[in-house]
C-alpha cells in the first residue's frame, strides 16, 4: 500500500453572501440554517450546536445534535466556526462518532482496543474553528474528547470539558487511628465515583450506560496501579497500595465514605493521603491529532483526560497555549491525566506549548518524541522490513513516500555510514485497517541499503518528522514522573518554566532504542530562565540507551543549559550522558529552604561526553559543587569562573542566615 500524505492548501475564503445563500439552501434541504457572519478579517459559516438539538441546559444527551452539527460543517465552503452557546453540554459515547484508529503509546495493536468513540471529530476538513464560548462539555463513559484527522488550520477553543466518573479512584485518607486493639482507616472519594462494599473489597464502577444498563467500567480494590499525592506537601509519587492488605473488615459508611478495618495494631501513618488508582490500559486517547496541519488548541480546561492524553501523531505545526490542565478543585479529584498529558509522536514543523498548567497526571506531562522501528529482514538490496518493538505502539504509518529516514546502530544510538535516505514506497498499515499486519512494513528506499545494517541491530527513523519545539511559561506541578521529555534533532527551546518537585528528573532527554524505541538524538536545545523546585535528582537528565559509550562519538550534541534556578535538596542537578558540547552557565543553585547541614551529592555528573562548559554559577553554601567523570578525560570539562571541582569534592560553607 502506497502511503501519501502531504497538507493541503487551504480553500479560498467565500463571500458572505455566496455564504449566506448557500447556508440558506442547506436549510431549505433539511439541515438547520447556519448563520454567516465576519469573525476578524476573514469571513466564517457559524454553524451553532443548538440549532441542531444540542441542549446548554445539560439534561439531555447533545452526542447526536453535536455529530450531526460537525458533520453539517463539513459541507460548508469556505472557513467555519462551530460554537456552542455558553452552557453544559452532556456528551455520551453511545452517539459519538466511531473510528478504527491506532494511536502511540497507547494499546498498540490490541483488537479489543481498536475503535474508538470520539465526542468532538473534526475529518477532512479545513479552516475550522471549534469554539466553546466559555461552556463545558462533560463526556461520559470511555471516549475522546475531541479530534482532527486529516484536516487542516484547526483550533479548538473556549471551553472546559471534563469526565464523568472517570477510570480513575482518587481515595482520601480522611481518618487513620487504632481502635480495640486494631488498625482502621475511613476513605473518602469524590461524589462521581460509583462503589459498592460486599464481602469485604470495594467494587468501582464506572457511570452506567443509558443505553446498555451497564456500568462502563468496574474493577476491585487497588486496581493495577497507585500513586500518591500529598496535598499538603504538593508532591506526587509512584508507590505501594497499603490500603487493601490485612483486611479483617470494609464497610460503606454512606456519604461516599468507606471504613477499612485491619488485622494489624500500627496506626497508619497516611493520613491526609489521597491514593489514586487506576487500571492500566490505555484504550483511548483524550484528544488525538493525525495526519493534520496547522492545529491549535486554546484557552481550554482540561478537567480529565480520559485513559491517555492529547495526542498528536504525524502531524504539523501544532500550538498548544493556555490551558490548565488540572482537576477541578471542588470535585475531590486529585487526577487530571490517567497518563501523560500531551503526548507529541512523530510531529514536523513546530510544536509550540506555552502558559499551560500541568496538575495531576499519571505520567510525563509532555513527551515530545519519534519512534524507531527495527529491522527484520533485507527483501532487497534497497528495501527492508521494519517492524514496531514496545507493545503500546502499532497500527499507524511511520513512513509516507518522499520522507528522509536515517539507519541508526542499536548498541551505539549512532547513524549508520551511507544510512540515510529517501523512501520512494511503503507497505504497511494504514492507520484505520486491521486487515493487514499492524507490526511491520517494508520501506523501499532511493539507494542501496549500505553494509552496515544488522537485522535486529539498527533502527530506523523518520527525520523527516522532527519538529522544532518550544516549550514556554507552564507551570508543573504534582508529577510523579518527569516534566518534559523531548528528543528531536531540530532546535528545542525550554525557557521560563515552573517545575516544582517532579519526583523524577524535570527535564529529561532520552533516545531509546532499547525499551521504549522513542527516538532520537538531540543537536540544538537551550534550556534557559527555569526555575526548579526540589525535584527529585538528577534535576536535569541525559540517557540515551546506547551500550556502547564513546565519548568521541557522542548521540546527543549541543545542550545549553543557562540563566536557570534550581532549589534543590541533596540531589545532582546534572545528569549527562553521551554528550558533546555541553554548558552550565550563568544559573543560580540554591538549597531547599529548611536544609540545616550540608549536602553530600555532586552537583555535577558527565558520563562519555566530551566539550563540557561549566562557568559563572552562583551557589549556595552547603552545596558539593563536584563534577564527576566517567568514561571520559576529565580535561573534556572546561570550569572557568565557577567553584565547581572536576573529580574532587568542593563543599562550600553554609553562611550564616
């Protein structure tokens, strides 16, 4: 199957009366007039949900009226605007359009995952806007919130959506003590979540389907994943789930407040913790970008991505401002994201995502990446078969006729000599097709495949779809993970950022082709005028997966790092491996308020890299302001104006407050 996809131009902009007419012919045919009207300098088709039955008062059902309403703005010529007069809007997935899709880092190619519901689609479509004039949209049972496919110069705008009864238990330590003799808590979790208490476990349900009677979801005591979250500390992290062991009793106290009695006499030391758990399959997308241009997404709330989030997939030019991803404060969720919040695989042009919050996910806010597929078999001498390696990925073209693919070395992350080339041929998966095999696809290339490839030893890479990415003025908090991740060869900005106490690294820079298969090497990052709060070390973190670590070959090159401010504890606040041409410089480092003694940790480690700049730091007292080398020439880091100390402990004294 020949694979091309290339953006289209946008239409011509229609005159208003041409418009107008045409709105009223449409009438005339059935459909409900839509309204022409200018919005700024171009002139837009209104197509409002209500004239289509969509109800803002929020007690009926607004899937169908909004479908039909999408898909009435599909016909219309020229640039349209679908709004939804301010209001509450149910949305039930049982009339959402339905689409065979695959989608990264989600259920690969798992069969029982492969349609999906979609509340909001916009398809084959262009200069849309879809404005929510300050509603909210509230989506029921398992479905995306909205996607484009295929369409071009899209924006999503103006309103908040929100799940009801997610696939998510936020449970409440309320009261922890020992009574007889015995230990007990009493739960509490938000009003949506549906349970029952029999026989000593907790039943989660889900909402229950109008249509099937039947609870979207259900599962039983600490489902298959646990986090928490300390609302007083502000920190989030992954751990153990002591809720359901030693059990002697459970019961429903009403008023969604649950009493476990335990077997043990130690008093739980939780109170206060909220325990968010979760089954692990990622069957749908919250929002979803494929195969369209020029996409932005605006002013929004996202009160609750749905199984994963916003994803965006060989895409181009996708704008991601202002929006607070967070829960709402007044439901009794500490969730907002069952996984990662944005999620960018494969995207060209730029990636631009600034002045959001991120509060609350179960993984890496945003995740900027490609994907390696290894090589299984040579069927010519310039064609190979590829094939897709982590099971949360397959279905979905990676490769489109005409893109440049470079041929890397698995043990070394480093391309092949002669390996890169154009891709004049692709066989493989559509996107929306299970009738072929999901896993695999044979690329024909414009040259020779050269010597050095090895099946099951090189990887491949569309660099063709690589985008430039900044990344400015968010706000992270409550991350159990990283913040950012981000690995592309084309410039990355991450500048005037809060990242306050991610349990892992806050900026973490990868190129793995070994678990994950997320490519690929980085040339050009500044990361600049951040400030960092306790996060967990290494506070900035680079690991590519290669085996073989040559300092002289470097995977990643030049990362700047500079005018940033890290309060840190005990921890290193550079991490870096397989690096050249790095610089530290110019940044402020500072303990965490209420450090007494000093620390021991080296600020500083460089793993098989080579051109290190560490110059012009200010730190605090009580701060190691060592930089350790490991395969590596200690005379590849340059300190200059700095008390950093290569190989050598430089405690500095703690001043007096």
């Amino acid at each position: 199957m020949q694979r091309h996809w290339t953006p289209s131009r946008s239409r011509p902009l229609v005159g208003l009366l041409v418009l107008a007419v045409l709105s009223a012919c449409l009438g005339l045919l059935g459909a409900p007039a839509a309204t022409a009207q200018a919005v700024g300098a171009a002139r837009s088709t209104v197509v409002d949900v209500t004239d289509f039955g969509a109800d803002p008062g929020g007690h009926a059902d607004s899937a169908p009226a909004v479908k039909a309403a999408l898909r009435h703005a599909k016909t219309v010529k020229g640039p349209v605007r679908v709004v939804f007069p301010r209001g509450t809007y149910q949305l039930y997935p049982e009339s959402a359009e339905v689409r065979e899709l695959y989608v990264s880092n989600t259920v690969g190619a798992d069969q029982r995952y492969r349609d999906k519901s979609i509340g909001l689609l916009i398809e084959d479509m262009r200069d849309v806007v879809v404005d929510g004039r300050g509603s909210t949209l509230l989506f029921h049972g398992l479905q995306t919130a909205f996607a484009s496919i295929r369409s071009h110069n899209v924006t999503f705008t103006g309103f908040t959506f929100d799940y009801v009864a997610p696939k998510v238990i936020d449970a409440t330590v309320r009261t922890a003590g020992v009574e007889n003799g015995h230990a007990y808590r009493i739960l509490s979790v938000p009003a949506d979540s549906p349970y029952t208490v029999a026989d000593n476990k907790v039943t989660w349900l889900g909402e229950t389907s109008p249509v099937t009677g039947q609870p979207y979801w259900s599962g039983v005591n600490g489902l298959e994943y646990t986090q928490i979250t300390d609302p007083v500390a502000q920190r989030s992290w992954r751990g153990d789930n002591p809720l359901f062991s030693d059990v002697t009793s459970m019961s429903d106290l009403g008023g969604q407040r649950i009493r476990i009695d335990y077997a043990t006499s130690s008093k739980p030391s939780d109170q206060g913790l909220v325990y968010q758990m979760r089954q692990i399959e990622r069957e749908q997308p919250g929002a979803f970008i494929w195969e369209s241009s020029n996409v932005t997404v605006r002013n929004l709330v996202a009160r609750e991505l749905q199984t994963f989030g916003l994803v965006g997939q060989f895409s181009e030019n996708i704008t991601i401002d202002r929006v607070d991803f967070s829960p709402d404060p007044d439901s009794g969720r500490a969730t907002a994201g069952f996984a990662d919040f944005i999620q960018m695989s494969g995207i060209k042009g730029k990636v631009s995502i600034t002045n959001c919050v991120f509060d609350g996910p179960h993984d890496d806010p945003i995740n900027i990446h490609g994907t390696y597929l290894q090589v299984a078999a040579q069927p010519s001498a310039n064609s190979l078969t590829v094939s897709y390696k982590h099971p949360q990925t397959a279905g979905f073209p990676q490769f489109y006729v005409g893109d440049t693919v470079e041929l890397v070395d698995s043990a070394t992350m480093r391309p092949v000599p002669g390996g890169t080339a154009k891709v004049t041929a692709v066989d493989g998966p559509s996107g929306q097709d299970h009738d072929t095999s999901l896993t695999d696809m044979t690329i024909t290339l414009d040259r020779p495949v050269p010597d050095g490839v090895k099946i099951g030893g090189t990887v491949v890479e569309n660099t063709t779809y690589t985008p430039s990415v900044r990344i400015a003025g968010n706000v992270f908090r409550n991350v159990p993970t990283r913040g950012i991740l981000v690995t592309t060869r084309k410039p990355v900005v991450i500048e005037n950022n809060r990242f306050e106490r991610t349990t892992m690294a806050a900026i973490y820079i990868s190129a793995d082709a070994y678990q994950w298969y997320e490519s690929g090497a980085v040339s050009d990052v500044l990361i600049r005028r951040n400030t960092f709060v306790s996060s967990t070390g290494p506070v900035i973190f680079v690991e590519p997966t290669n085996q073989v670590l040559n300092a002289a070959e470097p995977v990643h090159r030049g990362i700047r790092i500079e005018r940033n401010t890290f309060e840190v504890g005990d921890v290193t606040v550079v991490d870096a491996k397989s690096v050249g041409g790095l610089s530290f410089t110019d940044n402020v480092i500072r303990r965490a308020a209420g450090a007494t003694t000093p620390y021991s940790s080296r600020l500083y480690v460089f793993r098989g890299s080579d051109d290190v700049l560490i110059e012009g730091n200010r730190y605090a007292g009580g701060l190691n302001a060592r930089a350790d080398t490991v395969s590596m020439d200690a005379s590849s880091v340059t300190v200059r104006a700095d008390a950093a100390r290569v190989n050598a402990d430089n405690v500095l004294p703690v001043r007096d407050r």
